[in-house]
C-alpha cells in the first residue's frame, strides 16, 4: 500500500480498519510512504498496530504511484502480494475468497475482483465495475481494455518482478504490468464477488482527459501492440474510439463513464 501527502488521514484510517478486521491477515504488510506525508497521517501510522510483520519503506521524494509500487515489490518478502490503495475499503472476506481461488488452482499467478464505488459513505455504494472472471475472457477483455480491477489485485511476486515490475506510467502502471505477465504466460482470475468498496469523487473520471492522459493512453496502445497483443487494425480501432473522448469536458466524460462503463 502506497500513502502520499493529499491523502485524507480519516480515509487512511478506515483503509486501515478493513484490513485489520480480514478473517485472514496477510503474513506482512507493506507500506511505502510516496515522499513526505502530513502530521496527520504520520499519526495514522503510528498507531497501527499489525499483529504481524510490518515493514515502512520511506521514499525521500513522491515518485508517483507506479515507482513507489515498484519499492513496495521489491520491499515485500512473500511469494503472493495483494495490492490496496489507502482510500479504499476492503470486504471482511476479500483474503480468504482470494486465497482459496489460489489453493484450488495453483498456476494462477494474477487474481482480482469486482469492485463496488461510493461517494461519502462505504456503506452507500452506487456503481460498480464488473471485469470478466476466466483466463481466456480476461485475455479477449485486455486487448480493449484493463480487465483487473487494481486494488483488488494479488499477484505472483517472481513473475511480477521477472516481468519488469511497475514501471513509470501515469494512469496505466497496473494495465502495462498485467500485459506485460500475461504475455510471459501468466494465468488469471477475476473472483465474481465485490472484494473492494473505492473510494470516489466529483473528479475522478473527469480528470481522466487532456493531452497527458492521451500521450499515456497512445502509449498504453503502442505498448500493447508491441506485445503483441493487438495488430494494427485492433490498434486504430482502438485509439479511435479511446482518444477523441478524452477531449470532452470533464462532466461530460464523467456521464459516459457512469453511464457505459459503470453498472
């Protein structure tokens, strides 16, 4: 988990909260403190209180979340890592239904979830962003769009690393990294179930737009063409579709996301 100073110390706590009250616990918790943090969530931290290992790496600088991931990997000790955001509420049994997909099929090497959206309140939840559940869907799914839910996400340390790790990648270090597994020949799974309540606001799909947003968006393209994943053809219909919209006003984009990309 990876916590940075504009980050709400109230919603560092709850985060925390979910975690705590898993009916299993991970065997160590990272957290990777993105450059300075305020007195207040250096309080946060302070008294947490974690039954088992818990490891604080401390960035000099805020590096952005895709390298301070990369430290949070590289600083974990286990061969399976679960991915959390610091806003955001875990469900009770998130772990334990994760970590029975794992047990029942061992090649999966990348497991997710669905994830339910609020506002103010974790329990007034109002949309959802459901991604398919088996390889071969995923797979079909990825060549469009990002089939992984981020902060539902337990992945495969070794290959995770084996495959670049995160890398610098605004918006799209998580997409980049599945592509880059999967075209290693790593299997995955989405669990049917919600196993994360995320935390939203008035900005968060309108500031998915401008010109920074579609230089990463051309790239993530490019990249998934490299790999081999999409051909020209997949490409332009891609970028036909991805780029011109995120020249629209923020509220407008924000409707199409709730309306087409969101249940």
């Amino acid at each position: 988990m990876c916590v940075y100073a504009k980050e709400d110390p109230l919603f560092l706590a709850q985060c925390i909260e979910s975690v705590l009250a898993q009916a299993v616990l991970p065997e160590q918790w990272v957290i990777v403190k993105d450059g300075p943090l305020t007195d207040g969530l250096e309080q946060v931290l302070s008294e947490l209180r974690f039954p088992n290992e818990l490891k604080v790496v401390a960035l000099p600088e805020n590096v952005t979340l895709g390298p301070a991931r990369a430290e949070g990997l590289l600083a974990a000790s286990y061969d399976w890592v679960a991915i959390m955001d610091s806003d955001d509420i875990c469900r009770p049994d998130r772990f334990i239904k994760q970590c029975a997909m794992i047990e029942n099929d061992p090649s999966l090497c990348l497991v997710g979830g669905q994830i339910m959206e609020f506002r103010e309140d974790p329990g007034n939840t109002a949309k959802s962003r459901l991604v398919p559940c088996g390889h071969d869907e995923i797979v079909s799914f990825l060549k469009k769009r990002n089939p992984f839910n981020h902060v539902t996400m337990m992945l495969r340390r070794d290959l995770a690393l084996e495959a670049g790790n995160y890398v610098y990648f605004p918006w799209f270090e998580d997409y980049d990294l599945w592509s880059r597994m999967i075209c290693n020949g790593a299997r995955c799974a989405n669990h049917p179930d919600v196993l994360v309540d995320v935390r939203v606001g008035d900005d968060t799909y309108g500031r998915r737009r401008g010109l920074s947003y579609i230089r990463s968006e051309w790239r993530m393209q490019k990249q998934l063409r490299k790999l081999g994943l999409i051909g020209a053809g997949g490409f332009i219909r891609n970028i036909a579709a991805r780029i011109p919209v995120r020249l629209l006003p923020g509220r407008i984009l924000a409707m199409i996301y709730r309306k087409y990309a969101r249940k």
